[in-house]
C-alpha cells in the first residue's frame, strides 16, 4: 500500500528525519517509521570484495550457530 505525505503531515512528522514511534490517544504503538535512505550516500562507492568471492562465501555454508555465538557473548559479559 502506498500512502501519499501532504505538508502538514510531513512537518508533523519532522520531515522523516529520524525512525518515529506511531501511537493511537492511549499511547499503544501502532506501528514504527524508518526514513528511507539516502541512497546518494553510497553513490561511487564500491566494495572491496569481488563478486566472485561474495558468491562463494554465499554457498559456502559454516559458521557457528547462533546458540553457540551467544553463549560466548554471555561469558565474556
């Protein structure tokens, strides 16, 4: 669904500049707005890995389960 923004609500909003929390009167959360990006931010950036090497690591396969990472994270605290 696509909703269109006029002024008002946009400047009730402040403009999208930062994730807002929507609430009804009560103050139950109806829902959370993240501004989109700003997709000229990584315009002529490129990353240092190859394709090739992102392809490979996708089918790869490994890694630790999360239960493992986690129970390392709670030793540490």
């Amino acid at each position: 669904m696509r909703i269109t923004v006029d002024d008002a609500l946009r400047s009730r909003l402040h403009d999208f500049r930062w994730p807002l929390e929507l609430c009804d009167e009560s103050g139950h959360v109806l829902g959370y707005l993240k501004p989109a990006e700003d997709r000229s931010l990584y315009e002529g950036v490129e990353s240092p890995t190859s394709e090739v090497e992102l392809e490979r690591r996708s089918h790869a396969g490994g890694g630790r389960p999360l239960a493992d990472i986690l129970r390392d994270v709670d030793r540490q605290g």
